[in-house]
C-alpha cells in the first residue's frame, strides 16, 4: 500500500495530530484514513446535557468526512443501527435532507450509486469509534465517539473506505459487504471460520418465538424446554442448538445479568 502522512495542529492548544491515507489496490480500490494523536486532549467531548447525548449527537473528533449535496437522485445510502447489529436500517437518496441517526448506534455505511458501491466504517478502536451526518455542517463524518471526554497521546484510529464495482449485480450491495469483510479480516491477520449457528438447525427463544417470555400452561421455563427437546426429538427434527434469551436467566438492577 501507498501511505500518505502529515502533522497538523488542534486548534489553538498547542496540541498536534497526524492524519494519513493508506492506499491499497487489491480487490478493488481502499482508502484507509488515520487520525494519530500525538499529544493528549482533554474536554473532546462533544456538547450535549448527558454522556449519551453527546455520543448520540456529536464526535469528538472529525475526519474523514463527506460534503452532502444534493446529487439529483444518483446516490443513496444505506446505514445499520441499533442496540444490536443490524436491528434496523435506514436505505434513502444522499442528500442534505436525509435522517440524522444516533451516533452512538450506527453501524457499516454504503453509499452507491448504479455503478459502484462504497462501504465505510471504522477500521480500528471498534468501540470508540463511529460516524455522524451533521445536518449543520451537512457533512457525514468519521472518528472517535462523542462521549469520550480525554483523549490519550498516541491514541490512534482509522476508517476503511471500501469501493466495489457493481457491474449491474443483482446482489451487488451483498458483495460490496462481503468484500469489506474480507479487507478487515486480511488487516488483522484473521480469518472467517464456520459458524454453528448458520449451518445447522437452532431453536429459538429470542423475541418473536413462540416461548419468548413465554411457558406451556402451569410449567415453568426449564420444564417447557425440556419438553420443546423430547417432542422435537420425538419427531425428527435435528435441532443442533437452543438460544436461551433474556428470560431464561435472573436480572439484577437495571436488568443486568
């Protein structure tokens, strides 16, 4: 890869950072953009009245980031949020008009056009790091979380810009994604393994299952799975593994485990 570096100054604190891009050609074209503190910052939250606000609503630091115009209907975006991966999405035109979405529960972002698809996300600090669409700035921006309050000299984060050609695909998006994946996977030395779930028969207890917080007449929740066991197993069906959901376990305050 091809890396482009230099060292600018935090306003007028007399603190610096270095910002740089990575370029990499293989499996379609990758940008990855550093932000390297050098020195240490305290007060980079972003404004808001609670730890939550700020995070939801706000980064305490921007870069890269993408000026929204209105581009007449030829690009959408699509943005994953939610409390868990994926629980919603929100697919619309990019343009400056579009939902501001919480910051602190946003996911991968694809922005497409007929031709080609970019998926953006963070690339490091997975749990410090996100993006935003600030409707004043009518930017969409990336860096660290706008919750966190001090940031540490030689604290570094990055953001993965991935393009795939989509060449009229029909599940062109899917494979914009998939190969994403596979650039994370090869920055870290990891790779994809088999997952269980996926590839075998699982039952399921989680919301919208027929026993979600939910027991046969007078019995309890364990007495009820282990009769979902021997009827299913009476009729045949290879059920592999069970999803034991939030109901299942005791709760303590604020219904933590």
């Amino acid at each position: 890869f091809k890396r482009t570096a230099t060292s600018l100054p935090l306003g007028s604190s007399g603190a610096s950072w270095e910002v740089a891009i990575r370029e990499y050609k293989s499996e379609g074209h990758t940008l990855v953009f550093e932000q390297n503190f050098l020195d240490a910052l305290n007060h980079t939250n972003a404004p808001g009245n609670s730890v939550y606000e700020s995070g939801a609503k706000g980064m305490a630091s921007w870069g890269p980031s993408i000026k929204v115009q209105n581009n007449r209907g030829k690009l959408g975006i699509l943005r994953y949020d939610g409390p868990f991966a994926g629980s919603y999405f929100h697919l619309e035109p990019f343009h400056p008009g579009m939902k501001v979405v919480d910051a602190l529960t946003l996911g991968p972002i694809a922005l497409f056009s007929q031709e080609c698809a970019v998926i953006m996300s963070p690339a490091s600090q997975f749990m410090s790091s996100s993006n935003f669409f600030d409707p004043a700035k009518t930017e969409l921006g990336f860096g660290v979380m706008g919750s966190v309050a001090s940031i540490p000299a030689g604290h570094s984060t990055s953001t993965i810009f991935s393009s795939w050609a989509l060449d009229g695909e029909p599940d062109g998006i899917r494979r914009a994604f998939k190969s994403w994946g596979n650039k994370l996977l090869r920055l870290f030395g990891t790779r994809r393994t088999a997952d269980v779930t996926l590839e075998n028969l699982q039952f399921s207890t989680d919301n919208g299952a027929y026993y979600y917080y939910l027991t046969e007449k007078d019995k309890s929740y364990q007495d009820t799975i282990i009769d979902v066991q021997r009827r299913t197993a009476a009729a045949g069906i290879p059920f592999r593994q069970w999803l034991m959901d939030s109901w299942w376990y005791f709760k303590g305050v604020g219904d933590g485990v």
